[in-house]
C-alpha cells in the first residue's frame, strides 16, 4: 500500500476495512472519493462478504473540501465535469447504496457535511457516543449537495431533516440514534470492537440476500412499496439458485433456526 494513499484497505477475513487518511480532517472532494469507490471495488473484488468503512485521523470526516464550491462560485456554475470525480455526486450514493455488499460507517470525533453523507450511504452507522454529528452547509451559505437532505427525509421525517440542514447544528451520537438516524453508539473505546462484531454478524449472513434486501430497500424508498413489490420476483430470482439458501434450509432441518453457516454465494 503506498504511502501516500488517502484510503488504505485491511483485509480481515472476509471483512474490508477501509481507513481513511486523508489529512488533515478527510475533508471530502474527489480526490477522497474517487479513492473510496477504488477501495470499495477491490474489496468486492476480493471477495469481501462486509465492508467496513472508518477513519484513522482525529475525525471521521469534518466535511466537504471548500476548494472545489471557491472554484464553481468562480466559475458560476455547479457543474462537475471538470473535476475530475469518477462519479458524480448522486452517482456515488448510489454507488454505495446498490452495492451488493453490507456496508459499515464507523464514526468518531466530528462527522459533518459530506462525511455524513458518506455515512448516510452505508447501511448501517455506528458511532463513538463522543461524536458530534451534522449538516452545517449552512454556515457557508449552502445545503447538503450530495443528497444527505433526501436520505435525512427517509430516516428521520422531514420536520428533523429540516432541522438538521437549517439549523446547522452539531448533534451528540445518542440524540441521533433516538431519532433513528444512526443505529448505534457505544463508548469511544468500544467502537473498533463493537464495529467489528456488527462486521462480522452482517459478514457471516447469507450475502446474495443480504444484496436482495438492498435492492428492494433502495427501491422502496426511492421508488415506493409497489415498485418495490413489483420487482421482488426479479431482485429475489438469485437467492433460489444459491448455495447459501440450501445450506440454511439443510442446517434448518438437522439443528434448527440460526446455526447455519453461509459461504457467501
């Protein structure tokens, strides 16, 4: 792994901890971006069955890289083409929230603007109960511009979403997590722990559902329950062919519910 990378990749079994190291405060852009979705591939590439997604600085992320908005206040436009992203904002949520693997966002110190949207496109969030969490485009004159407003809306309700990217504030990982925006918080000391025992839970599952689940839930929420529902027997058609489905139905019948041991396929 070369020195100067922004995110490194551990293989841990069949997990991929991704930690990044862009300094000083990940502060997100395309450079940090297009090394995420680099990362990601070669997880999946590898077979990873989790993704774990964390920072190895003081914070997580402390928010958008404020070069790229000088530059297009410059140029008066908002277009992106010229740099040079792999994936365009919305693209790589979606990126992130269709690929066919669970992926974790492990918080601590401060997660602020695109770093929340970052972890708003995991599925799941765990958080350091020490971090302080929020939309602050506000204090710069803006608003969530990757999609984190949207993706607030399916978690928390509108009035809370309004709040959070009006508002500008810093919330503690607790309130959070009453509200429904992160699953969990646990001690600072606790987090690598606690993350990677949620890794491996989500890791040990029957990941060809696991990617079914994903897919039906993306297009609930964006689409609504009938599309949803109308594209169950499509999305589902994978799980009837995989090895995962006759190992669980085989231990279900020998030793009962929740001992099966899945390969991933």
């Amino acid at each position: 792994m070369s020195e100067d990378a922004l995110v490194t990749r551990e293989q841990r079994g069949n997990i991929s901890v991704l930690t990044m190291v862009y300094r000083p405060y990940n502060l997100l852009g395309p450079k940090l971006l297009n090394a995420i979705v680099e990362q990601v591939e070669a997880a999946q590439k590898a077979g990873s069955r989790a993704i774990v997604i964390r920072s190895g600085l003081r914070h997580f992320s402390a928010g958008a890289d404020l070069d790229i908005f000088e530059s297009r206040v410059e140029a008066g436009s908002a277009d992106q083409g010229g740099e040079n992203r792999r994936l365009n904002g919305v693209e790589f949520l979606r990126f992130m929230e269709l690929l066919p693997i669970p992926l974790i966002a492990s918080v601590h110190g401060v997660c602020l603007g695109g770093g929340l949207e970052l972890a708003l496109s995991c599925d799941y969030i765990i958080a350091a109960s020490s971090a302080k969490i929020g939309s602050v485009e506000a204090t710069l004159g803006l608003h969530p511009l990757l999609g984190g407003i949207q993706r607030q809306v399916q978690r928390i309700g509108a009035q809370r979403a309004k709040e959070m990217s009006m508002l500008a504030r810093r919330y503690d990982a607790p309130t959070l997590e009453k509200w429904g925006l992160i699953n969990l918080t646990v001690p600072e000391e606790s987090l690598e722990t606690a993350t990677m025992a949620i890794a491996e839970e989500f890791a040990q599952g029957p990941t060809v559902a696991h990617a079914a689940t994903k897919e039906l839930a993306h297009i609930a929420v964006n689409q609504g329950v009938v599309a949803a529902d109308e594209a169950m027997s499509r999305v589902q058609a994978p799980i009837w062919a995989s090895e995962d489905l006759k190992t669980g139905l085989a231990s279900f019948r020998k030793n009962g519910p929740g001992l099966a041991k899945f390969a991933g396929r």
